[in-house]
C-alpha cells in the first residue's frame, strides 16, 4: 500500500496524478489516493501563498521545468491564469468521489481542466461540469460536498497530513512510514514498497 497525497493547485502533483496508477499497477502495489489542502501546511510554516509566488526565481524555474515535464510524458500544459487556484470545492468532491468509487478519474480530470484546459477549478461550475463528464449527478454530489461530514473529513485528512510531516505535495507514504517528496520520487516510493513486501 502507498499512500499518494496531492494538492490540486501544486502544479507537481498533476503529472504525479496522470501516471500514478500505472506504475503502481505494473509494480503491483495499491494506491490510496488522498486529497488535502496545502494551505493550512504553508501558513504554519509561516507561508501566506505558494513559495513559487514568494519566491519568484523558483517560480520561473518551476513553470519552465513543469512545461519540459509535460512534453515529456506527452500531457497536454496550459498555465493557469490564476495560481494557486482555490481548491476547496474541488478537493471535497474529491472526498465524496473517492468513497463512491469514482473518485481517481474525478482527480484526474479536474487535473485535465486545471493544468491542460486552463480552466478555473475554483468555480462550481467547473467542477460540477467535471462531476457531470464522470456520469454523476452534480447537484447531489456538490450538496454531499458541502455537508458537515465531509467537511469534517478533510480537516482530518489535512491535520492526518501535518502528523505525518507532510510540507509539499505530491508527498507519497509507504505502510512503514518512509516519506517520498515530489513527482520525481515517485519511482523510489514505489521501490521501497517493493522491496518490503
């Protein structure tokens, strides 16, 4: 089992989020994928955005490096206009869709609409016409969104998050606990696993 944490706006974890499940299926190992805000994260380390807006040299570097990424693995790249995007909505629909079962072609998709259509995830209507493409009634899924109980789930998954030191995303954890930062571990994530099956 690895544990796959992801942010929708941390422009890492979109191409994370597009080959995840296939490397995992070829090495064998299940992937729990679980959703979380970053921004409660970075205010405690005394952030007040992201780090590639603070500092503004790494956040050349990043647009640039994301762009090669991309090309390489051959996933479409549009940078958003806006960035960070707010997350909230789509990542509790996240939550919703993970339990019912459809919740990895969601992620997926909301990642297409972000970082390869350039869309506003923020929006309802974004998401709600990304539930829709999954076959799903929006409203119903939106109203299950914004109930106490799933509020309450991502409270717990952010503060599961701190616990486990979590401070960038994508973040991969093994079952014993080891820690992998970025798209670029996910291979050595997938590898510790192996080798302690």
């Amino acid at each position: 089992m690895l544990d796959f944490w992801f942010e929708f706006a941390s422009t890492y974890s979109y191409p994370a989020a597009m080959r995840v499940a296939l490397l995992a299926e070829r090495a064998g190992i299940v992937v729990r994928w679980r959703p979380f805000l970053l921004g409660p994260i970075f205010k405690a380390q005394g952030w007040n955005d992201s780090p590639f807006n603070l500092y503004p040299a790494k956040g050349r570097y990043m647009w640039r490096d994301l762009t090669r990424i991309c090309a390489a693995q051959n996933l479409p790249f549009k940078r958003p206009t806006t960035f960070p995007q707010n997350t909230l909505l789509a990542t509790r629909v996240a939550l919703v869709a993970l339990a019912q079962g459809w919740g990895e072609d969601y992620c997926r998709a909301i990642y297409t609409a972000e970082f390869a259509d350039g869309r506003d995830i923020g929006g309802a209507d974004t998401v709600a016409a990304v539930i829709a493409a999954q076959g799903k009634e929006a409203e119903a899924v939106l109203e299950e969104a914004a109930s106490e109980r799933v509020k309450n789930a991502l409270r717990e998954q952010v503060a599961e998050a701190q616990r486990l030191g979590i401070f960038g995303a994508p973040s991969f954890v093994t079952a014993d606990g080891e820690l992998f930062w970025g798209n670029d571990r996910l291979e050595a994530a997938l590898e510790w696993t192996v080798n302690r099956k």
